[in-house]
C-alpha cells in the first residue's frame, strides 16, 4: 500500500502518521520524490482500510499496491483448485454441467427432468426449493419438501444436486442433503450468510452479484475461505447494464480475468445472463472457449408452464443437443463433457 | 398487465392463452387493432410473473400498467404515513436528524457523542454495532456489546436508537433493545430477513440497494409491508454510477419520486453517499429542499482515528453549524428541525 | 505519477525503463521499499498516456498522482471563473437563469416566450435550432431558420441567447450570432467539435456526457480551453443509471466537486436531468443550495403540443412561480436571481 | 404503439387526443378493458416521439410496440446483408479480419505490420491515422499523412483499409482513400457526422457506444441508411461497467440478439474490449463461436513502444498463433478465415 501524501506537508507530521499506521502491524518506509512524500506500507495490509485512510488531513491518495485477497489469490497458491464433490469435481480438465429448472415444482417434475439430464450429459442436477423472488406475492419455492424432492432424484440417478441456500436458518439442513450450496447474486454480499457458510466443508457455488466487481466478488471467496472452507466454484452469470433488451450481460471476460486473479474454479450461467433461451447457447459456447470449468443451465420439460423463469429455460431436447455440440467444442479445447448416458429406469 | 401477442397467431391459440391466463385467477380481455391481438388482464395481477409469460410461444410484449406493489402505493394510501417511534416522529413536519458514529467503538464514546448530538438538535441516535465490511479481515463491530453500550447511550440522552441488523439470528435482540432496525444497502434484497423483520412491529430503515430501481426498492418495502409491518422509512444513501471520485452518487431525484409513487417517508444519508465530509452539506441541504422527511448523518469525536468510514464523518461541531443552516432551510421550507438543546449531566 | 513495478524485477531493467520515460521529457527517481521498485514521474506527465505505460512488461500498476488537466485546474487557477457574456455574467453571486422551449418553433413562439421568461427574471433565452435526436425521422430542428428567430427574439428583449451547435460547419455562423454555444452531452467527446470551438471566443456551455467521469468532462473542457478559448460553462444534466423512471440521475454532488477541483462555472439543468416537469423544482432548488452558479430550464407556452421534450417543460406560469421560490433561495444562500420585469411591446 | 390513458378520462377527451394524433399521419383504435381506456396507433409511427406523447396529460403509458427502426431491421429484411468491399466481403460464410496496429506511425511501420499481417491471413488493415484522445495533450495521429500512408500499405499488400473518421472536414478524403470508414465508440451519436456519411456509399463500420443500447446503436445505423448508404457494419467494442480491471466489458450476447433484431453484419473487437493482450484470445473466440462476422484486433511489431494502446496490442507472431486457432475455430463452427499467405516483396 503506498501512501501519497499531501504537498507541504511537513517532517514531524509524517512521522506522526507513519508511527500511527506502524501501531496497526504495518511496517512504514518513507520516501520522497523532490515534490512530494510518500509512505510504502509493507507487511499485512489486508486488514487496513484504504478509505479510512482519506481520514487524516495529511493524505491525498492512497493506493493498494498488494490484493485485498489472500486465500483466493492465485499469487499465493499458483495452481487450479479442483473442487471435489462426491466423486465429481469442478475445476479439471472436465467441464461441470450443472443443468435443471430453475424451480422443483413435484417429484415427479425433477425426477423425471434429472433423467432426461443425466442422459444429455449433465452431470449435477439443479433446482430451486428456496426462491429469492422481487414480489413478495410470487412463488416462494416448496422449501423443505423441495429439497426432499431433490434427494429422491439423486437417489434416483446418482446426481450430485446444487440449490441456493437464502438463510442461515437451514444451513444444517443444507450441509445433511445438499452437495453444493448456490449463494445467489442478490446474496452475494449477505456477509452473515457467507460467514455460516465458511464454517461448514459443503462446496459452494458463489454468484457474482448484480453490479459486483471482480475484486468484490472475491471478496465474499475469500469470507468464505476465512472460515475455513476453500471449496470455493465462482459463477458467472451476467451483471446489470443499461441493456433492457437482456435480462443480464454476460461479461465472458470474466473467466481469464478471474483465472489470472485467483485459482478458484469459474463456471458461467448462460441462462440467467441473458434471460432468453435463445440466447444459452451463444453463452454456453463463449463460455467453454473463454476457459470455464463448467455451465449452469435452465432446463424444463414444459417451460410456458414452468413456475417460474420459463423463458429462459431450454426443453430437455434442446439441452442434449446443445451438449452434443458443446462436448465437440470442449473436446477441441483440450476438455471434456460426460458422455450422453443411458439410464435404466428402476 | 397488457399482453401483445405475435402477428398471426390463430383465434384458438388466443382462446387457450386466455384460457391458461384466468386460471391464475385474473379476468382476460380480448381486443385487436387490426395488425395484432392484445389481452388485457383486469384483477389483481401482482402474483402474475411479467418475464415468465415469455415462455409462452404466442407473446411478443408484456406491459404492466399496474404498479406491482400495493401496500406501499401511494394510490391505494393518498396520505403521508408518518412512522412513530416512541415520542418522535418520521414522516411528519418535523425531520428526522439520525446522527451518529459509523461504529459503536466504546460506551464512552457513544455517550459522549451522543450528548453532543442532542446538543445539535438531532433526535435519533446511530451507531453500527454489526458491520458489513467488503473485507473479513476488517472490523466486523463490536456486536452485542455495542448494542448495550448503544442503550446507555440512550437512557443517557433520551434518544431513539437506530443501527444495522445483518442477520435473522438476531432478530429478538434487536427488538427489544433498538427503536429503528436499519436494513442496508447490500441486503435490500435478502428477502429472508426482509420477511422475519416484516413479522415485527419495529420500524424499519431500509437503505436502497447499491443499484436499485425505484421499483426494486420499493418491492423490499413491500415484502417487510407484506408480513404486517407497515413501520418503513426509505433511506437514499447514493448509488453506484461510473463516477469514482465519490463514493456513491446521491440521487436526490429519488425524493420526489419516491414521494409521488408511494406514501412511505424518505430520509437522505449525504455521507454515505459522497463518502467525503466536505460533500455532507450540499447533500444535506439538497434533501431538505427536495422534500425529505430526515437526514441520516456520521459524526465521529475524532474522524482521523474512527474505527470505519472516518474520511466522511463530520466532527461534533461541523454537525452543530450544518444543524444551524438546515435548521433555517427547513423553516425556509415549512418544516422544522428540534432546537439546540441544553443537555445536564446526571 | 508512481509507476509500480513487477516484483522480481532486474537493476539493469529498471534503468532501462526510467531512461526510456526520460526521452518523454519527465524526470525520474527511483525508490524502493524493499519489497519492490517504484519510479516517480515528476515534470509535465500531462502527455504520458497511463494506459499505454502497461504494455512495458516490467510494470504492474501506474498511479496518476497528478490531475491531467490543466487550465481548468483549481490548483493552477484558485479563484472562481466568472464568463462574461455581453453585459451579463455566469459564475459570479448573480445566478445565470437559462430559459426556453426544446425547440425554437416560430419566430412568434420564441419572441412570446422569450418576454415572458425575461419577465419572471431569466437572463438567458435558449432554444434549440439543431436538434440531436436519436430517431433520424424525428424532427431536426429548424436550422440556420431558427437561429435567425433567435436573434430576432434577442433583439426584442435584449437576452443574450444559447443554443446547441452539433456540427464545424455552422461553427462561423454560431460565433455571429450566438452568444453562448452549448455542447451538447452526446458530443462531450466530439473532440473535432471541441477543438473548433477552442479557436473562437465564444463562450460554451458544456453539457457532461451520457456516462462521463468528472475527469472525463474536465478533460473535454480542456480540449476547449487548450485552443484558447478558456470560457467555459460547465451544465450537469443529468447522468444515466439504471433507473427507468426517470429520463436521468441528476448528480447534485457534481456542483461541489467540480468547485473543488475547478475554478469553471458549473450550472444545472433539473428538465432534462429528471426529464418530467414535476421534478423539475426539487432539482432546481437542489442545484442552488448545493452552490450552482446558474440553471437551465425548459419552458414552452403549450407543452403538450411541443414540437419535442415536452413533458419536461414547464408552462411560463410554472416557470414564475419557481422563479419566485428560486429567487428566495438564492437570496437565503447569498446569491441573487434577477427580479421580475416588466417588458413594453415595441 | 399504444397508449394507456390515465383512469376517469372522458369519452369527448378520448376522442380530442385521438384526433390529435391522427394528425401527425397515423390511424388510431380505440378499445377499453373496463377499467382503462387505450389508443393503438396503426401505421408509420416512427416518427412519432413516445417520449413527446407523455406531455399529454390524459397519457398514463406509452409502448412501443413496433421497433424505430427500418432499414437496419430484420424484419422488412429478413435475408443477412452481405457487404462488398472491393474484392472482399463482411457478412458471408468467411469471417472478416481486420487488424493493424492503433496508430500509424510510419510509413515503414505501417507497410511492414500489413505484410505480417496478410501472411497470417487478415484480410482488411486497420490504423488510426486521426485518434480520438481524452486528452488534448496526448499524440492526436499523422492525419492526412497517416491517410497516404495506409495507401502506401494497401497498394503493397492489396488489403482494404479501415480507419476512423472523427470530422465531416474530412468525408471526401476518406470517400476518395479509405475502404471503410470507421465510426469511434465516441461518435457513434455524432448524428451530423452520420447523415454525412449516409450521403456516400462507402462501407461503415459502425462501433458501439461506451453505454449505448442495442436500439440506440440499430438507430444510429438507421442515420446512416436513411441517408441511402446501406452498408453498414455494426462492431461490438466493449461497454462500460463498474468493472475497473478491465478496460470495457465485452457484451458476447451483442452478437445473437443483433442478428435477431437485424440483418446488419457484426463483427467483434476483443482488443478494445478487455484492453489487455493476456485477454484478446477469449474474446476472439467468444466471438466466432457467438456467431460473429468477423474480428478487429490491434496488432504492433513493438507494443512497448507503440504510441498509442500499446497494451493492448498482440504482435505480429502473437497474432499468427492467434489466427491458427481461429481458422481451426471457423471451420468448427462452419465458417472459414483466409490462408495463412506468402507475400513476395516487390
């Protein structure tokens, strides 16, 4: 962190300041380039407040030189995270194909769609139980009987399931039945939530928030590692532009971005960003050549029926060929997508 | 809600539309100008999903003409509500003054504060005892403790108290010990604990989200309105824009807006959303004359060592002379602010 | 400007670098604070392009310590600006009142409105005649036929006249018969107009673009002002958010901002800034208590037959009512408005 | 278009503002759905000003319901335009690649970086012969010199020329020299320079706004083709976000809701987008996969000392690895890219 201070300022005042940031754990250097004094920071900064800063009268800007990250950042741990789940994992060379609809509407619903997925080729089944919906007045999820809903049809085909998690009222019940816990967008900085979450070992699949920087984002990562679990999957899944005619915009910069930043995996949500179904696809592809570790898609056997978020959903037929295509593109980067499958029906 | 259907759909593609759409429970109306068929949905369509009726292969638009909020809507409550919380008032002629420390550091420093404050004229107490912080590894608050301490604070002064609650965990405690639950910014759209704090009867300040519509925001109002709480005070504290030389942009549009669409008080916080003291002012008197009902306000004894947001607070005696200038805007403007008050030790 | 390097870095690359920054015509130092190398740019760095200083490979981050404007830097220039324009002045205790229709529309429109505005004390007639409109078969203005009914409107009442210039080849004629040439926020960046501009002595209102950063408008007055031409206004009018309600976000933290880091002018413009008419006198008021040296209004004798904007203007009637209220305001912030007039018909 | 009036209008209301707009060239329909009164306006409404209606005070709502644009939509031209520039095309089955460096700076540079260039199959040259800088004080390109210089290039290597005009000054200069004229994100709603355009028949390439929608930049090009110059080549470059890592934030969606709502071609810029050399690849490659028509990347032989976006920039061999991958890409997605060819120096 480099401390830029104010011209004219004079020799016992900068001292006063450099002893003042040395009593946080810091140590200080000052230096001078003829018209001005500055003051390098060296040690562990992450817990000073570069705002706070802007406080004392002698600074003019301060500049952090060094990542507020520490867990999350790549610097200090060079190679890929691969988070394990099960026996699947999301971060090697085989993409994560987490596919569903957006809510669990019966059990017969998500059985029989959890079928027709895992014969596509997905490999984690999704569904909501929990909803975070704007209107108080649209369908909340089934809740509890929803997740219930969702084990059967892992008992059923053998699927890893990822449902998001609103409220450190059922983190237990989540840890006992879930495989991954989603933190939707609008939580994304619900630190108390982020926090409960990082006392538990359940892989987690972290939301980039509405209008969240990347640094942000990584941020909420690292409250989680903090805790103590490093399962960490970023997701991508559009941000708030002044577009209307799209739900989101799908910043596909994120995923080298992220991979220079950090070593935590990074899947991408085309769905969600573009909010149309005709769009997943143009998204699901950018997002295997821009180098994801894996693709969260909207699936629905009857989307103009669907409880919610129908017009982004791809029908089961739409999703296998949209995989065919996409295992061909995976396979020309060097990566890899479960082959369709063939389930027997018990 | 309009819907506009896609030219050439066929007679019994509408009727079976219309059909599926007075299921949910609203009456349909057919009506065509020639080119394109139109439905008209009369009844009560908040529950209706505007984006999910895209699924539906036949429509092109949806258009809601009715607002999607009801108990915040000024049409359906033409008078001003005027919140009470003990012996004060929000929403009335007289503003609200809610002036305090960013974060509750110590039972000393609240009361001493606090006694300056009342001095000045304000008549709600603040102070962060949970704190949401980008970083784990900054300041969190002092929790609990800074809650008692907060309650000296007021048995010393006779001042309200207001501060942030983060998490549902503790919902009981703040009940009991804080006279207005503030809900910030980056969780205006945690609808879990926007739903716990709707089954109290605590008045609620709810912050606008860091880029939230109007209409977002006043959705979070209705979700607390929804569960029987109708205590809501809208909180302006800036938005992100592009801008980086501040810290949000002040959106003082917001007032008359939001006094136009809803019956619901709106108070500013200028120093959130300059982020630097010498911002304070314009922000402040922009509220008054745009019609605010309050102004939120960090005063810190000693900025340069405050715990979190020093750079924007302002010392006691900066806030005494703003409280003189507001104090003659608002007559200026027909409303009042509480007199300097005298305030004797025990 | 602090360049950081890369850590690792060799002494024979670091010399190699500060030799070639010193071809640039600055001078180097080179500080280290163990940890890593440091240059510090001193001199003129108004022409070292920060972004391009990334693609040396030894550089990690870049840190303009120095602001890259000049002329309209307060630290270069301490005392407020005042333009004059014929016998009237923008920037000083007098309050510049800019008034008039979207559209000049007829020389009988413009002359009677123009009367009526002077006769509730605006000092300024303005009135577009080029006409940026984002649909080409929208109407475009008059053209050089408006201007003329401008100057026939400024001959009957005396008002000094602003109106939109949008292209170079109308440049000599604007500087005939204009007496303040505005800019329009979607050509802030037109930097080919900006120039053109710099080489007259016309005065300009510079109206802040769509998304623009207070540097970035600063900048383009810069391009102004380099040409010669140092009398320039600066108009925020309102910035894009994602707010949908209202046309724009008026940035009211603008007016003590640019005050802070230029001595220029800075005035609002509450119309198209909230972009209906009801708005309009929250944003005016707004604009004077947080210090701006003037305001730009829309007033048309019959909105809803105006040939464009018209739900943002304010009938002449509207318009003196706030001028009142306005010129209280300002008398309460120690400025002035000019006082209602009585004009005789030739 | 259709408008909601407001509730408890009168019948002779009704039909007083019907009439009015019957006048302004359109039919008008008017249906009720008991509770509210609505107009649909049937025919040619683009000239209608939704926003102008509002002015009215009996209008509640207006929607659009058929899009501003004609020539540009997809709708009236269902076919994919195909652009012919010379020998070459945008818009076919090969993808058009343009690439060069930002400036031209030389002569030697310019013709050398061209040979490079064609060898790894580009088939346009680009470079800045006038540059739009934030700065005035910042290189502002050789102008009329860059021009010939881009002629000597193009006469060694047969590759057409792409260049930014940025002033009307120069329209007959760039018709007489340049093979398609390039519209700056800056100027994309400079409409004088559009109708300037519009009024030859060179090919333009059309870049998008910092912070422009999809509608606003289809209206720009609808400027240009009004004027009877069809050819028109849209170029997403990157829009700006809150995101500061990188310098635009690439919007991959542009590419399949452009092609839906028009038949214009798109082409891709990943240069500009991420504005680092480490991010062009997964930008190029989003948008092959996308469905773009082509890609426009910056290329220098010296990027380090490059005069302008040297960061920015691949050089020549990173872009021969770069077009390898691209070409095997195209072929995948059943598109093509030139050779790598053999350029005999004359």
């Amino acid at each position: 962190m480099i401390i830029v201070l104010k011209q004219g300022i004079k020799a016992n005042e900068v001292k006063e300041l450099a002893a003042k940031l040395e009593s946080q754990g810091v140590t200080v250097s000052h230096f001078t380039d003829i018209k001005r004094d500055f003051l390098g920071l060296i040690g562990d900064t992450s817990g000073i407040d570069a705002h706070q800063l802007h406080a004392f009268s002698e600074v003019e800007q301060v500049i952090r030189v060094e990542d507020p990250y520490k867990r999350a950042n790549r610097k200090f741990h060079p190679e890929n995270s691969i988070i394990k789940i099960g026996d699947e994992t999301i971060g090697g060379t085989k993409l994560g194909i987490i596919a569903g609809p957006c809510s669990v509407e019966s059990e017969e619903q998500i059985v029989t769609i959890a079928k027709q997925l895992k014969q596509a080729g997905a490999n984690f089944l999704r569904g909501g139980a929990f909803k975070p919906r704007t209107s108080p007045y649209s369908f909340q999820g089934l809740e509890l009987e929803g997740l219930k809903m969702l084990q059967v049809a892992k008992a059923e085909t053998g699927m890893p399931i990822v449902t998001e998690l609103m409220s450190t009222k059922w983190v237990d019940q989540f840890v006992d039945s879930v495989d991954i816990i989603q933190i939707g967008a609008r939580n994304m900085q619900n630190f108390d939530l982020l926090k409960e979450i990082g006392r538990t070992n359940t892989p987690v699949l972290l939301k980039r928030g509405l209008s969240a920087t990347y640094k942000e984002w990584l941020m909420s990562a690292e409250y989680i590692m903090a805790g103590g679990n490093e399962n960490v999957i970023l997701c991508e899944r559009g941000i708030r532009t002044f577009e209307t005619e799209t739900r989101n915009t799908l910043d596909i910069q994120a995923v080298p971005v992220i991979k220079e930043l950090s070593h935590l995996p990074i899947i991408i949500d085309p769905s969600h960003a573009g909010g149309m179904s005709y769009l997943v696809e143009a998204g699901a592809k950018s997002g295997i050549v821009a180098g994801a570790d894996g693709l969260m898609i909207e699936v629905h056997n009857d989307p103009a029926n669907a409880w919610s978020d129908g017009e982004q959903c791809l029908t089961p037929d739409e999703f296998a060929r949209l995989m065919e295509k996409a295992r061909k593109l995976a396979e020309f980067e060097g990566r890899s997508i479960d082959e369709a499958a063939t389930i027997l029906t018990k």
